[in-house]
C-alpha cells in the first residue's frame, strides 16, 4: 500500500476488537502464536484489508480498501477529496487517480498527473515502481503486520488472543501503543490491528475474506500509458 508522510503509520497499521467476555492471561506464548500466524499467512491465497488512519493533529482520515493476493492486487486510497487506484497483476502495475490523488498521495508531479488525466499509467514487472507497487499489494507485506516476539504481551478476551506492544517513536512515526487480535483456537490469522499514539492519532486495520482468490483485471489497453522509466 502507498505510504507517504503520515502514511508512514501505515507500516504499523491496526484495528480494535471489541469482546464482551472475561479477560485473562493466555496460556500460549505470543512467541508461539506470531510464528503460528506466520505460517498459516503464508498458506494463504488471498485477504481482504480495511486500513484508516486518523490524524489527531491535523484532522486528516485516510482510508484503503484492499484485495491482496499472492502475485497479484488491487487497492483504493482516499484522502478527502484524492483519490487513487492501484492494480497489481504478475506482468505489470498500474495507476489512476484524480489530480490530487495522484500528486498528493502518490507524488506524481502536477505535469504529469494532468497529462495521466483519467488514464492508467502503467510499470511493467522487473521495474523498480512495479517491486514497489507489488510488495505493498501482495501477501508478503501482511506478515509486515506482525510484531517481534520479544516485548510483546499476550492475554486472552474470550475467544481471541491479543497481542500488546509499544512501537518506538522515529523521526517520522510518534511512539505508537498497538494491538493485535488472532483466534485463540483454529487458524491463527489476524482479525484486526490498533496503533494509537498521544494527540488522537489511530490507525486501524480490518483483516477479513482470508484464503479468498485474488483475480486483477487489466484496464483496457487505449487507456494504459506506459511510464517512460521505473
């Protein structure tokens, strides 16, 4: 997924899970249950994603809408008004948006982004954009989702085991408290991820359809404009 600016928090991306139940220490280690999670998110075909991410400071809500596949994927971002879509197939990558979308959130140049104009520029596989655009939108970067074992807490509400972790301010993200919920039986595989920071900044990310099968359309070949570099 595009990340830029306050779209660095993306990296630590998560959503809450509310359970009305008892809460207790679990009796698996998050050691155990990461390298659980890792393994059955690597068996998987495919996931439908959900990510906001709020500004506090700035009042800014950005929203993504994504079906990530294993060599294939497709995405929505909006902020405001910007808008863009990304499609990821095995051959090539591809981009729309409107102006704003394009300049503001994917950092096209306005030149550029008028002469897209409601075209897709595309990036062909082997490209520097096109590893870039597939790394966001393939099954490798929800594993990127989980935390290292050591420093992180698990307990269980209910059904669901949930993992507790600060993540350390850089010189781009705040410091960062984060959750993240998995099943306590059956398939160890992320429902949802929380990072919050002091000032109102939350990041949610919303993890459902797993196993689904990823197909990405192409966008029609007269409205394709390949990029004269990668």
């Amino acid at each position: 997924m595009i990340v830029r600016g306050f779209r660095l928090l993306a990296a630590t991306a998560a959503v809450s899970f509310a359970f009305a139940s008892t809460v207790g220490a679990s009796a698996v280690s998050a050691g155990s249950i990461l390298t659980s999670a890792r393994k059955e998110i690597a068996a998987q075909t495919g996931v439908h994603v959900v990510f906001t991410a709020h500004s506090g400071s700035t009042g800014i809500t950005e929203k993504i809408v994504a079906d990530v596949g294993v060599s294939s994927g497709s995405e929505t971002i909006s902020e405001g008004s910007a808008d863009i879509a990304i499609r990821v197939t095995p051959s090539f990558a591809y981009l729309s948006g409107n102006s704003s979308g394009l300049t503001t959130l994917f950092g096209m140049g306005s030149a550029a982004a008028k002469k897209l104009g409601s075209n897709w520029q595309s990036w062909k596989a082997g490209t520097g954009q096109y590893t870039n655009l597939k790394g966001d939108l393939t099954m490798k970067s929800v594993s990127a989702l989980l935390p290292k074992a050591t420093g992180t807490k698990v307990r269980q509400t209910g059904t669901v085991d949930v993992l507790t972790w600060v993540t350390r301010a850089t010189t781009t993200v705040p410091k960062l408290s984060n959750t993240l919920s998995i099943p306590a039986a059956g398939q160890a595989l992320p429902i949802t991820k929380t990072a919050t920071a002091s000032g109102g900044t939350k990041i949610s990310t919303q993890l459902s359809k797993w196993g689904k099968e990823v197909v990405v359309q192409p966008p029609p070949g007269d409205r394709t404009v390949p990029a004269k570099s990668g």
